[in-house]
C-alpha cells in the first residue's frame, strides 16, 4: 500500500526563520519539494544565498577523529553557544597537540617499513657469513652487495681475468636472479664497478643500522621492531589520554556545529518573498497534526495543507507501507521502480504470487523447510535484506512438497503420513507419465490466470486514474480483458467441460473481433476521447504501423501465457535432480553424498527457480500493470 | 613419416602463431619509451619466456634487443630439438647463421678503435650449442689470436688466410662474404644430400633468389657508398647461376647506383615504392624476403621449407624490433620507423 500523503506549505516572517528551522530540523519525515520550480513560477521569489560555515570546521573534526581512529558522540544541541571563531581555535588547539604524538608515531612506523625492507634484503643474504662492519670498514677493498638477473650470471666467468672476486649467494626464485657480492681493490673499482652495471647488476645498500653478520643483524633489527613497536603504544596511550581530555569539549562543539550544518541544509529549501519566507514538502498525512503541534506559540507561522496531488507542479513522493508478510517484497519491487503515488503498489500481489509460484517450482519439504531457516537465520543475525523473503517462500516450498509428495528428494518418505490422513489423491508425483500432462496444463492454466489478474488490476487502476480511453481500448485494459479472458474461458469449457458453441459467429464478432478492433484503434480513439484529430498522420501510415502493433500484442498474449510452462519444467527439473542424487547416493545409503547433493540441488535450483519467478513476474505481469515512475520519499534529516 | 612431417610443420605454425602480429606492431610504433616496448613485450606470449623475470624499467636498449634475440633462439631451439638427430642437419642452417654473427661480432671488435666490451654482446647462451670455444675468442684482440683460438673448429681453416692481417687493415666486407658463402654452400650441400626432384628445385630456388637480393643489393651500396670497384665488388658476390656471369657484368657495369636501384625495384612489386626519393633499400629488400617466407610458410607442405620460412620471418622480426627500439632511442618518427619495418 502507498501511505497517504499530504502537501503542506509552513510560512513565517522572515525574521523567524532561525526559529522555525530550530523546530523544524527536529521532524523526521518532510520530504521537501523542489524549490527550483516555485522560484521559476513566482515572481520576485528568491533563495537564501551563501556558503555553510560548518562544513569545513566538521571536516577537521572528522580529520582529528580518523587520525585518533576515535569517533566524537556529538552533545545534541538546538542553541550555539560557541561562536564560530572560537571553535575554529579550538579545534586548531587539539590538533596542533595531537600532531606531536601522532607524527612521532608516523616516524616510528616509518622506521619499521624500513627495517622491515632491510630484513627482506638480509634473508637473500643469509648464507653470508661475515661481518657488514668489517666488509664496509675496509680502507683497500671495495665491496658491493646485489643481484644480478639471469642473462647476465652466465657472462660473469667470461670476465674470470678481472680483477674482482665474486661470491654468489642465493637465487630469488621469482626472478631467478642472483644474490651475490663482489670485491675489487679501490684501483679497479671504477672499472668493475662499470662492468657490472653494463651487467644489469642492482647493488643494494645496507642500512648503516645493520651490523654484524646476517644473522646477528636480522635478530638486532627483530628487536629494534619490537621496541619501536612498544614505543609506539605508548604514544597511542597518550594520544587516547589526550583524545579524552579534549573529548568533552569536541563533542560539544561537534554537536553545535551539527546542529548548524543542519540549519543551513535546511535553508536551502526556503523560499523568499518579500517580508514572508515559506518552506513547502510532503509529509504523511497522519503527521500534519503533530507537524502543526511542533510550531505552537510561534507568531506569524501558518500551516496549510493540502491533497498531495493538489499541485500539478510537484510530484508526491511513495512511500510503502505494507504488512509483515508482504513488506520484504518491497526490494523487489523497488528494484522495477518505485510505484507512483496514486497508483498501485504491486508489493502485495507480488508476495502471493511469488510465494505461490517459487512453491510450486521448487516443491520439497525437507529442501524448502532447511532454506526457510537459513533465510531466517541470515536475516535475523546477518542482516541480509533477501533473508526474510527467503524464509517465507521456503515455507511455500515446504507446502508443496507435501502436495508432490517430495522430502529431500525422496518420494516415499511421506507416503505413511498421506495413508494415515486418508488423502488418496496425493502426492502428485510430477515425474510420473500420467501427471506429466496435467502438470503442464496446470501451470499454463495458473499462468492465464496471473495474465488475467494482472489485466484487471491495470483495468482497475486506469479507471481510478481516471484514464478511461486506455481503460477501455488498451491491451491491458476492458478490451484486452474481455479478448483474452473469453479465449481462455472458451478454451477451458470446450476442452474440459465440454460446453459447446463458445465459438460460434456471434461470440466471436462481439467478444473477440470488437475488443481486438478496439486494440488497433486504441491510440485513435484515446486521442479522439480528448478532442484531439484521430490520424494527425493519415490514414495510411496508421494502418501500416497499426497492424504490426497489433500482431506484436496479440502475440504477447500467447507468448505470456507459454512462458508459464516454465512453472513445469523446473517442477520436473527439480525430481530429475533428485533422482539423479538419490542415485548417486546409492537410494540414500550413502549419507555423505545424500547431503551433499541435496545441498547442491538446494543452492542451485533456489537461484535458478528465484531467477525464473522474478522474471515471471517483472516481465510477464509487472509489464501489463505496473509502471514503477514514481519518487521515493526521501526526508531530510 | 608423413605423420612426423606433419607433427613438426605443427609444431612450426604453433610457435609461429606467438609471433608479433600487425596490431601488435601497431601498437608497439606508439610507444615513446624503451620502457612501454619492453612492458608491452612482457606481457605478450612470444616474450614473456625471457622477459617475465625482467624488470621492464631495467631495461635498456641493448640488453632489450639482446633478450629478443635470446628468446628467438630459444624459439628454434625448440624447433630442432623436437627433430631426430638424424633430420637435424638441413636446420642446424640457422645455428649456422648464428655463428657467423658471434665471428663477425668479434671482428667488428678489432676493427673498433674504441675499448669495445665484446662479451657484452655475445650471445653466450648460444656457447652451449656451437664448438666454438667462447671464452677463448672472447679474450683475443686480432686475427691472429683469433683464429688461434678457432682451432678446433672449421674457421681455423676458413680463416687462417687472414691470421696476419693487422687489425687497421681488416677489410670487413671480405669476411662478410666469405661466411655468406659459408652459409649458401652449407645450404646447397644439405639439399643435395637429402632432397630430390622438385621439393629440392624449389629449396634451391628459394636460395637463389635471396643470393639474388643480397648480390644486388651489395652491388648497388657498395657503388653508392663505398665508391668500390667492379673486380672488387665482384669478388664479395655470392656465387649463382641464377643470374648468369652475363647479366651480372652487366650490372656491374651500370655507372648511376640509382638505375641499379631501379632494377631491384623492378624485380620486386612497385606498390612497396613510396613517394620519397630515395627508398629505403632495405625495406624494399626485406619486404621481397617476407613475401617469399609467407609464402613458404602457409602453402609449404614439406617442414624443410616451413622452417625456412619461420627462419626468414623470425629474422625479419627481430629486425622489426630492432628498428624500432633503435627508432625510439634516437627519437626518430613513428612514421619514418614504420617505413623501416615490415609487417
């Protein structure tokens, strides 16, 4: 159901508007109109100009609480008692003092990175057994520390009469590059040192705060990490100290400035004129009372209000309302569109048709009573908006598998409870030749009637709308009612009752031949119904287009109705998995498989048969009825 | 023995397929940097063997081409690997061709007057294939020690002629053709031994019609650059009787280098002339190359003559890249790079 609406239009003084706002900022559900339009209409109208001042100072305040990693409760407020400047020194102050603390923390951290990548350098190394102070303590000797890539490892011995010493180390498995080291007299290092560049050699340098061998340096710099790493909760201590010395007094200003940020949001939907300033929106109607109450004793304020679609200028906004079992179907529907105000919500109908059908596609008591759970469970502790639908429709599943006689894929599990109740026409076993072509004509049968419910809700609705033209000639309306509903009737009574004479001359011509000429000339008469010229075009190129259209809509109605048959197929789809895992576990011996399977038939045929049903129902009935242009409410908080 | 054929003209055609196609010439003539050329290289399947474990900001211009060069040799290795010892010697032309350019390198070396790194170039990961011993030649600084150090090897003969010629007077064109002559006969001998009848008439004229290119070709630069002699000129040519002794001192006796231009432009399709004065020689040439070589290797049957179309195109690749690293090195136009390629 789409909750009623109303317009109200609140004008004041202009004087008053710092009031009004502080009163008005506390009512949540006033989804404002758009001022652009009064402003285009009204002359002489305006608009408050100006920036707000308290988006930059909250944007520090964020800053302080993301470096803190703490989060300010704001003091709520409805007064400024700091001015504006005053809270800019203040914040300045705080965060000039948690800077100290937090960049010696950035420091430390920074000498970890990089005592970290010294640690990495020092594993390549490990086989080295000597001494960093005394390699690169040598007056002499040079010695160079690397890696040189593949293609150059194999040169290195066509250079044997230089005059360096080379020592490898250990590969890098990646790169297949090789950790090595060279030394050469100070004489040739210019000349070796060139050699090995024009080899792709990567020297590394070691960090002057390694020392020792590799090993005694790797265990030296795992405790530098570690005492830096206590260093660094100690200033995280301090900055917590900090964060609640400060804290009171942020949070009050945090507050103010939350308050005035909200002020100025809200002035944007004030519109000027003259002396009187007025701000106009939508609320529920059962809130005018209340919205009235909350500017008591305020002079110069006056309320009115109004139908919601009172003014053509402004569209109201849907919002549903809609009974537990139904109101987790609002995100599908939502996700055709939003409905729009005054029209239909299809919310309602879409859970009963949904449940029925998803029941009827994947009928199995033990699949569909595990899936409701599952959908119960991640909806309550998970919050997952799909989980209360899931649990309902579990439930339809459940139901129909005791009608197919289905529990876990087994179909003689339930045989002694159908014996004790006395039912002898059930279970309905769907795999079974005599009811393969009941089944069919059942689910076929169900879909017309989707199509012709669907059908008579848009007749419904576009008579409430008043939009009696299309209400009478549309394909979704009276014409396409009465065409479709009397073939469907006459198919049925002929087929199965026996009734004869339904096709005869005169049913025909007044029940199928004036409703389809009604069809083709829908757009004439619609137009003709408004005093408008029937064929603005000529004649000629309406018929041409006219007959395309009408074989693509009387096309439409058949292939609706097959589409339907997809009801059957994922019925037969579903015990022809299940027989194939009964199979493979061995007829329900093998326990392991029996799970799994079921698991699997579960997992896949729920997306697929929620899939299908969705499809169903966006395309086969939401199409004929269902529009889905309309705006969400939307309130400013 | 025709399933076997088979399986290699495959293998052929597959390691092919992983050669740069047009888009990704394309692609490559718009890169501005040595970098985005080995980037791309990387992460495209008939580089990615050699280039993988490289980082791509490493790498410069030269060890870029020099690990192209490695990864093409990688590509025949796998060719000739998958051959029977016995079917091997007719391939074994293209570690042939290899070889003379490790022996040209090295005599480039002592012509250099400048302190020249040879290892630098040397394509070591061939050492392992070749019975030259190249540590040895590595170290030696002229001709003497040069061949010296062949000694095992079938250039000791070839070379020792020159073991006393100073390095100031080492005529590199002689050695040039001496190993081109080296290669040819290598070349006829294999299909003399092992084919017959019209698979080696077509081998052969596959053959012929490269010595054709290159004896033209020489005639023309070595008149128009190098000012040279006919007895001179003549000497460097590869022997054929596909032009016969005739045609040839009938060439050689064409004064204006450009008329001679002109012949070689005949022999070829004149859509490949552009609209500049002077075309470049060796694209012309190339594109001659590469139209036989596609056409050996998607209407050949017979591996032999696959292979020698892989071999001609491999070749030609790596010289594509060549240009256009040099070209973007030396900032060079896209266009004018483009018209140095062939693809």
């Amino acid at each position: 159901m789409i909750t009623k609406m109303q317009l109200v239009n609140l004008t004041a003084d202009k004087g008053m508007v710092d009031e009004v706002l502080r009163r008005f900022i506390d009512f949540k559900g006033f989804h404002p109109v758009d001022n652009q339009k009064i402003l285009t209409t009204v002359h002489g109208s305006s608009t408050f100009e100006g920036g707000n001042p308290a988006t930059e100072l909250l944007d520090q305040i964020h800053e302080i609480e993301s470096e803190l990693n703490l989060t300010l409760l704001p003091v709520k407020t409805r007064k400024l008692k700091t001015n504006l400047d005053d809270m800019h020194q203040y914040i300045l102050k705080s965060h000039e003092e948690f800077k100290v603390e937090f960049d010696d923390i950035k420091a430390l951290e920074q000498e970890n990175s990089n005592i970290l990548i010294a640690l990495k350098q020092l594993e390549n190394l490990a086989e080295l057994d000597l001494s960093f102070d005394d390699l690169f303590s040598t007056k002499f000797v040079s010695v160079r520390i690397g890696k040189l890539p593949f293609d150059s490892i194999e040169r290195i011995r066509y250079y044997s009469h230089k005059p360096f010493i080379f020592i490898p180390f250990s590969e890098e498995k990646e790169t297949k590059a090789l950790w090595c080291l060279y030394l050469t007299s100070n004489e040739y290092k210019r000349e070796i040192d060139n050699l090995f560049t024009s080899l792709y050699f990567e020297r590394v340098y070691i960090p002057d705060f390694v020392h020792g061998t590799p090993e005694n340096a790797k265990e030296a710099l795992q405790a530098m990490i570690k005492h830096n790493e206590k260093e660094i909760d100690e200033f995280r201590q301090i900055l917590i100290n900090l964060g609640l010395k400060y804290q009171e007094r942020l949070g009050i200003i945090k507050g103010e400035l939350e308050f005035l940020d909200l002020m100025y949001k809200s002035r944007q939907h004030i519109v000027l004129l003259g002396d009187r300033m007025s701000i106009s929106g939508f609320i529920e109607a059962k809130s005018v009372e209340s919205f009235n109450r909350l500017f008591d004793g305020l002079a110069s304020v006056n309320i009115d209000d109004a139908d919601a679609q009172s003014d053509r200028r402004f569209t109201p906004p849907t919002k549903l309302k809609n009974n537990w079992f139904s109101k987790p179907f609002e995100t599908y529907v939502e996700m055709y569109g939003t409905p729009t105000y005054g029209s239909i919500d299809p919310t309602s109908l879409m859970a009963i048709t949904y449940t029925l059908l998803f029941g009827m596609m994947f009928g199995d008591l033990g699949q569909g009573l595990v899936l409701s759970l599952i959908g119960f469970l991640l909806g309550k502790f998970k919050n997952w908006s799909l989980g209360p639908i899931v649990a309902r429709i579990g439930l339809s599943g459940a139901f129909f598998g005791l009608i197919y006689g289905e529990f876990f894929g087994n179909q003689d599990f339930l045989m002694p409870l159908y014996d004790m109740l006395g039912i002898s026409f059930l279970p309905f076993h769907a795999m079974s030749n005599e009811n393969t072509m009941t089944l069919v004509l059942m689910s076929v049968g169900f879909g017309a009637l989707l199509l012709l419910m669907s059908i008579s809700v848009s007749t419904f609705y576009k008579f409430k709308l008043k939009e009696y033209a299309k209400a009478i000639t549309s394909p979704n309306g009276l014409a396409g009612l009465i065409f479709y509903g009397y073939i469907v009737f006459g198919v049925v009574a002929t087929m199965l009752l026996g009734v004869q004479g339904l096709f005869s001359i005169i049913p025909i011509i007044l029940l199928i031949i004036v409703p389809v000429l009604l069809m083709f000339l829908q757009e004439p008469l619609e137009r003709k119904f408004h005093g408008h010229q029937m064929f603005p075009d000529g004649i000629g190129g309406f018929l041409t287009e006219g007959v395309f259209e009408l074989f693509e809509i009387l096309l439409s109605y058949v292939t609706n109705t097959l589409s339907f048959l997809r009801v059957a197929g994922f019925v037969l789809v579903h015990a022809g998995l299940m027989m194939v895992v009964n199979t493979l576990a061995n007829d329900g011996t093998n326990i392991i498989a029996l799970i799994i399977g079921n698991l699997f038939v579960m997992g896949l045929e729920g997306l697929l048969v929620s899939i299908q049903v969705l499809r169903l129902e966006f395309y086969e009935m939401f199409s004929r009825y269902y529009d889905g242009d309309g705006i969400v409410f939307n309130p400013i908080s | 023995m025709i399933g076997a054929q088979n399986a290699l003209v495959t293998k052929i055609k597959t390691i092919r397929s992983n050669d740069l196609k047009t888009s990704d010439y394309n692609e490559l003539l718009k890169k501005r940097s040595i970098t985005d050329v080995a980037s791309y290289l990387k992460k495209h399947p008939g580089y990615i063997e050699v280039l993988s474990k490289v980082s791509e900001n490493s790498v410069n211009r030269s060890r870029l081409e020099s690990l192209i060069r490695r990864q093409k040799f990688n590509d025949l290795m796998r060719i000739i690997k998958f051959l029977k010892m016995k079917d091997q010697s007719f391939y074994l032309l293209s570690l042939l061709h290899q070889e003379h350019e490790v022996l040209l390198s090295m005599i480039r070396s002592f012509i250099s007057s400048e302190a020249y790194d040879v290892v630098k170039d040397l394509p070591v990961y061939f050492n392992q294939y070749s019975k030259i011993d190249f540590e040895a030649i590595a170290l030696t600084k002229n001709l003497s020690e040069f061949v010296a150090a062949l000694n095992n090897t079938k250039y000791y003969d070839m070379l020792r002629p020159f073991e006393n010629i100073k390095n100031e007077d080492i005529k590199y064109y002689e050695f040039e053709a001496l190993f081109e002559n080296d290669y040819y006969q290598y070349a006829f001998e294999h299909i003399n031994k092992h084919y017959k009848g019209r698979q080696k008439k077509e081998l052969e004229d596959v053959f012929k019609s490269r010595i054709e290119i290159e004896n033209i070709t020489k005639i023309y630069r070595l008149k128009k650059y190098y000012k040279a002699g006919n007895l001179e000129i003549k000497s460097t040519l590869i022997p054929t009787n596909r032009i016969g002794e005739q045609k040839l001192d009938k060439l050689l006796k064409i004064d204006d280098p450009n008329l001679i231009l002109a012949q070689i432009i005949e022999m070829g399709d004149k859509t490949y002339v552009g609209e500049q004065d002077q075309v470049y020689l060796e694209y012309f040439t190339d594109h001659m190359q590469y139209r036989i070589a596609n056409k050996l290797m998607y209407y050949g049957t017979h591996p032999t003559k696959v292979f020698l179309g892989y071999m001609i195109l491999s070749d030609l690749e790596i010289r594509n890249l060549i240009h256009l690293i040099e070209g973007i090195r030396y900032q060079v136009p896209e266009g004018e790079i483009r018209t140095m390629m062939v693809f």
